[in-house]
C-alpha cells in the first residue's frame, strides 16, 4: 500500500512539469506535454477548452492502483 501511495504522490509531482504547471493554458493546449495520457486528454481541442478537468492526485491514484495488479 504504501508504495502505491508513494508512487502515485511523486509521479503527480512530476509528470507534466508538477501540478502547477498542469494549470496553465499551455497545457491545457498541449497534453502531451505530461507523462501518461489521460483519457480525458484525448478530447478534442474544443471540447478540452471548455472543460476544466486536469490530472489530480486521485487520477495518479486510481492509474497506479488499476496497473499495479499487472506487474
């Protein structure tokens, strides 16, 4: 457990420039710019300009607990 934890808090810090940088508009523009591609990245331009969704703890969270079961 703890090294889910542990993993998700720092890939959260680091993926895509760390978590402030994932809330300017150039990221929002360019998603590719973080590590994992999240499905709500893969939106179109449009329809990601008018959500408000970015990658959050929890998302690291969930993707680390969903894929930890398969190493």
């Amino acid at each position: 457990m703890t090294n889910i934890l542990v993993y998700s808090l720092w890939f959260w810090e680091i993926d895509g420039g760390g978590p402030s940088a994932r809330c300017h508009q150039s990221f929002v523009d360019n998603p590719q710019l973080g590590d994992f591609m999240f499905s709500q990245s893969l939106l179109d331009p449009q329809s990601r300009a008018r959500s408000t969704w970015r990658p959050r703890f929890i998302d690291y969270l969930f993707h680390k607990v969903a894929f930890s079961y398969q190493e």
